[in-house]
C-alpha cells in the first residue's frame, strides 16, 4: 500500500509539508508521495481540473493500491480524482467532500474570509499576519520559518469550481476532525465529515502531518 498526499490550498511544494510524516511511514515500510498542484505552482496557474490531473497521473505511476489523502482544499481534488482503480481509500483532513456540482465556495457563508486576500491578477493568497494565530498556532519558529517560505498566491477560480464527480460515493473514505483547528472550525469538519464512511477525531490543529505526524502515520497505518 502507498500513501499519496494531496494538500491545501496556498502553498507549494507538498513533499516539505508531508515529510514529517512520510518519514514516520517510512520507518514503518510505507511508501508515499506528495502531488505538486498546478494552482499553485505552475505558470500560468492551472485550475482544479489540472490538479486532478496531476494527482491522477502520480496514481497512473503504480498499479498498487493507494490510500489518497486530501488536506483541506485538497479535499475538492481527491474528490475529484479519486475515482481511480488504484485507490483504495480516500483520507480527508480538515477538509471538504463535495457532491458533484459543488465548488468550495459553497462551503462559506457567501462573503470571503478575513484571512483571504485577492490579488487583482487572478490569483489569493492568505493574509500574511493570520497564517500563524489560524493556521500554524503548533508550529515552532524554525518550522514556522520554513512553513511561512512556501507560502503562495494560487489560482482564485479553484474556489468557484464544481467538482464534476463525488469519489466518496463510491470509494470507502474516512474523514480526520482536527479539534484544535482555528481555519475551519471543527463544527463545519463535522458536518463534512457526516458524508464520510469513517470519522476519526483528534487534538491537532490545522497541519497535524507537519506537527502530529505520529499521530498522523499511526491512524494512516491501520487503513493499510
């Protein structure tokens, strides 16, 4: 079993964030990846139908089976990709399972966040003042550091579109509620987290792979 990672929005180079935890995976004789998102990394910025394909094409490397692993906005491009016969099962973290026809920005109240700052060229980024207190309170300053250099502008039309199908209809999912989470308030985790097959809750904040990967790679370890 393989363990493919897909992670949220406004941030590039996936593998720095997953390899806390893959290197635990790793110990335990697991292997994993992490998919690079052309919404955020690519010139120009690709949108969510590009990151579904480049997740899909990590999942056409391998014959063996996969768990895929969305965190946050990923959680839109799992859905989106899953429905591929090397997956196994889908893993959302602090994230989103849409139905077909829905987009992220379903998920919110209408208005914009306050962490969210549109740029004018088409593209968002997160407020650089809020990153820390929402979404990286856990983080020590060296991680912080590294966290906070990888932080990018991404493609603002992801957030408005509709995922086209709804991998977790059809593949069994499991959803992990980070409890200590100030982005996405556990509350509206849970109600995601009702579509799910599974439900797992833990005391962890926002990137419980960067700062919990113990905790992370053991719940991961018993879906393989």
């Amino acid at each position: 079993m393989r363990i493919v990672f897909v992670h949220g929005a406004f941030v590039r180079d996936g593998a720095w964030w997953w390899r806390p935890t893959a290197d635990v995976l790793a110990e335990h004789g697991l292997r994993s990846s992490a998919a690079v998102l052309p919404s955020c990394e690519s010139e120009p910025r690709g949108d969510l139908r590009d990151d579904a394909a480049a997740v899909r094409e990590l999942l056409d490397a391998s014959a063996e089976p996969a768990l895929l692993v969305g965190h946050s906005y990923g959680g839109m491009v799992i859905t989106q990709a899953g429905d591929h016969p090397a997956v196994h099962r889908l893993v959302y973290v602090t994230s989103f399972l849409p139905e077909a026809g829905e987009a992220l920005a379903g998920f919110g109240t209408g208005e914009p966040p306050p962490w969210h700052v549109s740029h004018g060229d088409g593209t968002a980024s997160v407020r650089e003042e809020l990153v820390r207190p929402l979404f990286a309170q856990d983080f020590d300053d060296a991680t912080y550091a590294g966290a906070a250099g990888r932080l990018t502008a991404q493609n603002e039309v992801v957030f408005g579109q509709p995922v086209t199908t709804a991998a977790w209809r059809r593949i069994p999912s499991t959803y992990v509620v980070c409890a200590e989470d100030r982005a996405t308030p556990p509350a509206k985790q849970r109600e995601q987290a009702a579509r799910a097959t599974d439900v797992v809750e833990l005391p962890v904040a926002h990137h419980p792979f960067v700062t919990r990967p113990d905790l992370v790679a053991g719940l991961l370890q018993t879906m393989t």
